[in-house]
C-alpha cells in the first residue's frame, strides 16, 4: 500500500533528487542532509518453524544496494539493525532510537528513507482512535519482553514533528502494515489497473498532521499478510521478502510514484501472489 501526508502529484518521481518545492519553506540553517535506515528481523531469538523469517536480512541488503545504486546514497548516510549482529540488535528501545537518529533535527531539504522488514501484527487499540478497534504494529526482535511498536508511536516518532519543506519515504514490507502510519491520503488504482488518484482518508482523531512530504509504501493492505519468497523465485538468489522483491524489481531513478505501485502490483500478480501493496 501507498499512503501519503499530503495529496501527491503520483506522475512525480518516487525519489527525486532535487525537487522543486512549491513554497519555498523556512531557510535551513545547515546544508541538506540525507539519512537512510534499514531494518531487518529474520526472529532468530523464536525457535525454528515457530515464528523464523528467512529473507528479511537479505531485504536489509538488497535495500541497501537500492538506496547506494540508484538513489546515491552513501555508506556514511546509511544506518542499519539486523538480529545477527550483537551490535545492530533491532530491539524495542534501538529501533525507537534509530528512528529518533532518522528524524530528530530534520530541516527544509533533508531527505530521510526508512525500510523495514520483519513481522507485523496487529493488537487491541487502547485509546479508541482506530475504526476497525485494531492498531498495526512493528514487531521488535525482543517483543516477548518489551512489546511491540504500535502506529501510534510510528507518527509520533517519525512524522509528527517533521517540518515543512524536509521528504521522509518509509517502506514497509510486513504483515498488517496498510495504514500503519495512519496518514490521510491513499493511493487508490482504477478498476483496469491503469490510472491512479490520490483520495483522503479520514484523519485520526488526536493526529496533528505535518507539513513535511511523506510517502509511505506497504507491503500488503491492513487485512492481508506479506509473504516471503524462498531462493529461486521470482527472481531471488536467496530468501527475501516479496514486497521488497518487487520494489527493487521495478524502481529506477526517475519512476514515478504511480508506476512504481502499478508495477510493483503487477509483478506481484504476474508471480501469483495475493498481496497488493499500498501507497499513501
């Protein structure tokens, strides 16, 4: 799924390198800046066959090829949690942190790129600003202990206090994740699969919207699941996540966002899988 902070121009480019901006926002008081996070939770801490993904490290890598080859981003630009490395563990609190390190002290210009692949899921909303009573979550490497990260702490870290005139992409490629940022614009396909609007979505209650531009594309809508993808399918020298699978498949440094979501659906479908990722 694609869903956005603001109504988007889906024939723009899905990462440009220099924008134009339409209002020219406060002048920042350092150089742009470029920051990318990658998160890959393959759950080596549950028992083979009880809860194990295969490809979402590979995600993490073959992510990370994307942002160097075709959007240039550098080594130093990039930060990354895995759950094979003690150092890069994505538990709970890191990832909170990392997403602070991805966000906090962003200015007009900054460009920031989160992807994450791993579970998702779904629990009891507490605070009854979701219509269906479920909130989507993030599911840390150590959720048994410290629980899993729910879409309201997803806007509040991440989109919430961005200012005006900064770009954030989130990628997620997981279970449930549909409008796990809650943002109020969609990207909704014609019936034929060719065309694409932009609608808007109700807003949630007690969500200050932002002003930044912010493009988020799922995995899956908030009902479906998102699979993974054994070696040799698709395409895959190893394990990996389809939605990923999929993004790399189509991207290229001047797609736009509206045929970045049509081919990757296409591909999808071609492959004979049932999820359709989102935009918004």
């Amino acid at each position: 799924q694609l869903s956005s902070e603001h109504c988007l121009n889906l024939g723009d480019c899905f990462l440009p390198e220099w924008a134009p901006l339409q209002v020219a926002p406060p002048k920042p008081l350092r150089p742009p800046t470029r920051k990318a996070l990658t998160i890959g939770i393959n759950y080596y801490v549950l028992p083979q066959g009880q809860g194990q993904l295969s490809g979402c490290i590979n995600d993490s890598d073959t992510m990370i090829g994307a942002l160097k080859e075709v959007f240039n981003f550098q080594d130093s630009q990039i930060m990354r949690l895995r759950d094979d490395r003690h150092d890069m563990m994505p538990t709970r609190a890191n990832v909170l942190a990392s997403f602070r390190w991805l966000t906090e002290g962003a200015q007009p210009g900054d460009d920031m790129f989160l992807h994450y692949s791993g579970h998702g899921g779904q629990q009891k909303d507490t605070n009854g600003d979701e219509d269906t009573g479920q909130d989507d979550t993030l599911i840390p490497c150590d959720f048994q202990s410290a629980g899993q990260i729910i879409d309201d702490d997803l806007y509040s870290h991440l989109v919430q206090n961005l200012p005006k005139g900064c770009r954030l992409w989130v990628m997620l490629d997981c279970c449930h994740s549909g409008t796990a940022l809650d943002l109020p614009f969609k990207a909704q396909l014609s019936d034929d699969g060719r065309s694409v609007k932009c609608a808007k979505a109700p807003r949630k209650s007690g969500a200050p919207p932002s002003e930044a531009d912010v493009i988020m594309i799922s995995g899956c809508q908030d009902t479906q699941t998102s699979a993974d993808v054994q070696a040799g399918s698709m395409g895959a020298a190893k394990a990996a996540g389809a939605m990923t699978t999929a993004f790399r498949h189509c991207v290229n440094p001047s797609i736009s966002c509206e045929d970045l979501l049509v081919g990757m659906r296409s591909f999808l479908k071609q492959n004979r899988y049932e999820q359709v990722p989102q935009m918004s």
